[in-house]
C-alpha cells in the first residue's frame, strides 16, 4: 500500500469509527440490518481472504464452516441449552475443528483438485443439513433463540420471568435494541479480527503463508511443512467463519439450508477477488459493495441479477486487482545498484 495512502488511512480510521459509533442511534431498522449483513460478511470475507488470499488455497466450499457456526448456535440452543455467549468461541472452535478434518487430508493437493474437494464438502454439509430431519429440522430449519445481555432480554415483554432491558435502564423500549446490541458486538468481534490478521501478516506464519502462495516448492526446498502452514491458514478462515455463522442466526432468529447454497461461496469469494487478494481494506469495501449494491437494486427485481453481474465485470475491468491494490512482499533490486 503506498505511503501517501496509509498516511491518509490513518487520519480517516478515527472519523470511520466515530461514523460507527453514531450510525445506530440515527439508523432506521432496515440501515441497522443491511449494516448487520455487511458486518457478517467482513467477517467471511476476512476469513476467506486469509486462505485464497494470503495462503493461496482456492477454497469453494467456505459456506460449509458459515453453516456449521449457524446450526451449532441453533442445535447448541435446541440440544444443550447454549446461547449466544457460549456459542459464539464454540461456533469458532467447531468450524476451526471441521476445517482441520477437512484440511489435513486434503491439503496436499493443489489448485484446481483442492477447489474441487473444498466445493464437495461444502455440499456434503449442506445436503446433510437438508436431510437429517430428525436432528437439523431439514428444510423447515430451526429456530434460534434471541441474544440476552447479562441475562436481559430485548423483547417488550420478558420470557420465563426475565427482565426486559429497557425496564431494567428505566427508559422506553426500542423495538431496535436487538439489532443495535448485535451491531455493536459485530463492530468489537470485526474490530478484533482486523487486528489478530493485521499481527498475523507481520509474524513468521504469515510470511510463510504468502511464501507457500508464491512458491511451495522453494518453501518444502527450505524445509517448510507446507501441510501444516497450510492447515493453519484453514483453520483460522474456518473459525471466522464460524463465528459469522453464529452472528448470521442470531439477527435472522431462524436458520435453514437455502441459506448455505453454493452461491453463497461464490459470493464470497467474489469479494475477496474484488477487494483485492490479501487486502484487508480492500475486503471490507467489496463486503459493503456487495451487500449494499443488491439492495440499491431492489426496485429492479427482473434484471436485478444482470445488473448486478455488469457491474462486477466492469469493476474488475476497471480494477482488476481489486479495489485496494496490495504491495508484495520481497526484496527488489534497483537499477545501477549491486545486490
């Protein structure tokens, strides 16, 4: 990224983040959930961007660890009595585990064979969501249970004699307290893994990752394990993944399989390629582009789709490394300059 550019990054990140901080007390219920929708898909973004991006491991069925964080708070919920709070590090912990299984097979493969396998398994996952009626409800899904906050609950009327929140703070209630109280947990957790990938790009893991990106044979030739670099940057997008799933069910209230089809890869991995392989700002602009852009489209519901993939063959004509262009990584040679 060029310096003039960072330096101007600097100076705009406190003013993004007073913008953040002032949306939901201004933001109609419709703004807070397409803000909510754009916040989950950072989330999948990132964690997709850390393995096609930076790793280098075209993955086509990323929705399967989507799906196993969203069904784990529902089935969590159903089975265990978990909530929210317990099932949001559990939904990372189970899809980092499900991207381990996955992973330490498969891993030596490359390219095209890894994207078929990946692609296999994220339908495997669905089809067993759709099928096993008995455990995940099938195709009529299952519900999930709403969000509390230290045992509060947002409704206007508290369950099983809870305490609604806004009786508690004595103020009136607010049919949006729930979409703002995931909105802000969604802005902390983003916050978070923007900074836990920003320490990662910069430590020797994730200067191996981008070396086994641009040539795995020099990194095995040095004595790399290439597999387990590998599962690391798997396990880490699938954990992500994870947790976005449980923020997914979570505001929806309701989870099925229509939700995890194999556009939903496509999806996002359209945004890791918009914004810009392994580029984190570029990520977060092309999560907010695709989320905002289908809505601005709504009042044209027959070519909705033709427009929107216009649009997305002109970006990348315009752009075609993305919208934030990344620096490589190396050492370069000057000219008149010996090495």
């Amino acid at each position: 990224m060029p310096v003039g550019y960072r330096s101007r990054l600097r100076w705009m990140m406190p003013l993004m983040l007073l913008a953040a901080l002032i949306f939901p007390a201004i933001a109609t219920k419709y703004l807070l959930t397409v803000a909510i929708l754009g916040l989950i898909y950072v989330l999948l973004g990132l964690g997709l961007n850390i393995v096609v991006g930076l790793a280098g491991l075209l993955d086509l069925g990323y929705v399967a660890f989507y799906a196993i964080g969203a069904y784990g708070l529902a089935l969590g919920y159903q089975y265990l009595g978990l909530g929210f709070w317990a099932m949001l590090p559990l939904g990372a912990i189970m899809a980092a585990l499900a991207g381990a299984l996955l992973g330490f097979p498969v891993l030596r493969m490359h390219g095209d064979y890894l994207a078929i396998v990946t692609l296999g398994f994220g339908e495997i996952i669905r089809l067993v969501l759709n099928n096993w009626v008995s455990f995940t409800g099938g195709p009529n899904g299952i519900s999930v249970p709403a969000p509390t906050l230290f045992g509060l609950e947002f409704g206007r009327r508290a369950k099983d004699g809870g305490v609604p929140i806004h009786e508690f703070l004595h103020v009136s209630y607010n049919p949006n307290l729930k979409f703002i109280f995931i909105y802000g947990v969604l802005c902390l957790v983003v916050v978070l893994v923007l900074f836990i990938k920003h320490r990662l790009t910069r430590m020797p893991i994730g200067r191996a990752w981008e070396a086994l990106r641009e040539d795995e044979i020099a990194c095995r030739a040095m004595g790399l394990n290439h597999v387990l670099v590998k599962l690391s940057a798997f396990m880490l997008g699938a954990s992500t993944a994870g947790i976005a799933g449980v923020f997914f069910a979570t505001y929806q209230g309701f989870v099925n399989p229509t939700s995890f089809t194999f556009f939903e890869s496509a999806l996002i991995l359209a945004i890791v390629v918009l914004g810009g392989m392994g580029s984190t700002l570029g990520v977060v602009l092309a999560a907010f582009v695709l989320t905002v852009a289908p809505e601005l489209l709504r009042g044209f519901d027959e070519y909705r789709v033709l427009l929107f993939g216009v649009l997305m063959v002109l970006m990348m004509i315009w752009r075609p490394r993305g919208l934030v262009r990344t620096s490589r990584t190396g050492v370069s040679v000057r000219k008149g300059v010996a090495p």
